[in-house]
C-alpha cells in the first residue's frame, strides 16, 4: 500500500520476513510501563494507521498472547473513539500487545510492525488521514527504544523505503483501550467492505510470508 513513493509491500515484507528468520537470539524479558511480570512477559504499543488492521495482523502470532486495540500518544484520559477521530486529542490509533519473549522477541515484532504499515507518510495510512492515524511506536522501557531505533537505522540503510521514515519513537505514558466493538474487530467482521478491501489482503501476506510464525 505504499503507492508510487515506496516498493512493494511484498517485497519489503519478504525481506523482513528473511531477516527475522536469521535471527536466534531473543531479547532479555524488560519491566516497562504496563508489563505484566506474572509469567515473564512483555508489553509493546504501535500504532500504524487503523487499529482494526495491526490488531489482525499481531493475534495470529506465535508468542502473541492477546492484542488490545486502544489509544495513546495524547492528553485526554479514557477518550471515546469519536474524540479520537476529531484529531484533537493527540491520541494515535494504537494497539497493545502482550506477547512471550521467548516466544517473539520485541524485535520481531517492530519488524513486522514495519512490514504492514507505510512508514514515510506523515499523520496518514492510505485514505485515513490526521494525527490518530500517525506512525508511532511507544517504547516501554531504554531497551525497547534502542531496539526501535536499530531497526529503522537497518531499514534506511537497506532503502527498503523511497521516502524518509517518519516513525515517532516516543515513550509509553498510557494507553486506553477502545470501544468493545473495536476489539477482535476483523474476525467479527471479515465481510464489511473497509475488512476485505483494506485487511484482507494484509492478513493474506501475513499467511503466505510469515507461516512459520503463525498460531496453529
């Protein structure tokens, strides 16, 4: 989806899709802001454009234990979806993900993170435009920043992308979760039209490049 301006996402996504299955080492399990600690795992926030899209993407996942579509990035607690969209409360669409080190390190995940949104266009994900729709991740702790950083660096360097990443790289200060109906969004909804024009075929390259990954 990322138009005359970037190359295909195919192409970007297998080449991640390489890089992470060279990876062997996984990162140490970090204490940041709305980690949970009773059975070592870790939090991360992205947000990429429309929740609906990173929270089907992230569920399938191995290590993945649970994906919460939300809100952060702004200055209003507990906003509703409808605050949201007027762009006014500085919250980015964003999801949360629980997931196992052991399992998918953080590192991964910003990979793939990368491989399903386009990261060069300011405050818009295709037709979604405003500052919810924002590229951002928001770090948890000095290891996930430095993480965050190393693979926007190997991702420049590459030129996996024709324009400059324009990515937030900020720290986790809250996160709200959205509306119920938001949630598990795509998988009660695969037929509405906005599902199989814009998810779908997202969830298709996920299934065809990252298999091995996948939850049974």
């Amino acid at each position: 989806m990322f138009g005359s301006h970037s190359r295909s996402l195919g192409l970007t996504a297998l080449l991640l899709a390489f890089s992470i299955m060279a990876a062997s080492a996984t990162e140490a399990a970090t204490q940041g802001k709305g980690t949970m600690t009773n059975h070592r795992t870790e939090t991360a926030v992205f947000a990429g454009g429309c929740f609906w899209c990173l929270e089907a993407i992230f569920e399938d996942l191995k290590g993945v234990e649970h994906v919460t579509s939300g809100f952060s990035g702004g200055t209003v607690a507990n906003p509703s979806y409808e605050q949201v969209c007027t762009g006014t409360t500085g919250h980015a669409e964003s999801v949360q993900i629980t997931f196992d080190p052991s399992v998918i390190s953080y590192h991964d995940l910003v990979q793939i993170f990368f491989a399903f949104h386009d990261p060069t266009t300011l405050n818009r994900q295709g037709a979604d435009e405003g500052t919810q729709y924002r590229s951002a991740i928001f770090y948890t702790s000095p290891e996930q920043e430095k993480t965050a950083h190393a693979v926007i660096a190997d991702l420049t360097k590459e030129k996996l992308f024709d324009r400059p990443i324009v990515t937030e790289v900020v720290p986790f200060k809250a996160f709200y979760s959205a509306e119920k109906y938001h949630q598990e969004y795509y998988k009660k909804n695969a037929g509405q039209p906005y599902c199989q024009f814009v998810i779908s075929p997202k969830v298709a390259k996920l299934k065809k490049l990252y298999a091995a990954r996948l939850k049974p």
